[in-house]
C-alpha cells in the first residue's frame, strides 16, 4: 500500500475499512475505500492504476489493496467477495451483496 499511496491516503483507507467491516462483517468483503483526485500509474503498466482504491479484506485481514479506474465496472465477480461497499459514495448507490437461495 505504501507504494501506492501517502500516509494521509491510507490513513483514509484505513478508517474507512474498518468502518465498511464494522457494518457489512469482515469474512467477505471489497471496499472502495477512496477516491483519488486523478488516475495514478498509467494503463498498460506492470502495476494496478486507477482513482479509486479498492481493499479486499477476507477472514477479518486485509489481503489486498489496488486501485481501478472509477470508469471501469465494480462488481462481485471482480472483488470474488460476498459484499462490495463504495464507503466513497460515488461509485455504487447501493452495497453489492451475494444472494442466497
């Protein structure tokens, strides 16, 4: 994460984490944790680039961090999670969750 971000950022990205986790459970969840004010990385790179910073936590423990364009589609099967929460409020007007039969 810290090659990615500044301190103030994952410090956003933090809080805003635990606080996705605190409302939807920890076990299966994606976050978009914050939106960047531009894209960082360029496209076509080795590494992930996008504005947005997207945090897959699993079993309680964050196990990855990457960032996506806001342009490109924010679902399940991308985040293979049970929930996706926009703790930003600007990509999903709703928490994505997995249905049960």
């Amino acid at each position: 994460m810290k090659e990615r971000l500044d301190s103030y950022e994952i410090k956003i990205v933090l809080e805003r984490t635990i606080e996705a986790c605190r409302k939807y459970g920890s076990d299966s969840i994606g976050v978009i944790a914050h939106r960047l004010d531009s894209q960082r990385n360029s496209e076509w790179s080795n590494t992930s680039n996008g504005n947005c910073v997207l945090v897959i936590v699993r079993d309680g423990q964050i196990k990855t961090v990457y960032l996506r364009r806001s342009s490109q589609t924010f679902d399940l099967e991308l985040t293979r999670t049970r929930v996706l929460v926009d703790m930003t409020k600007t990509i999903l007007r709703n928490p994505i969750t997995q249905k049960t039969v």
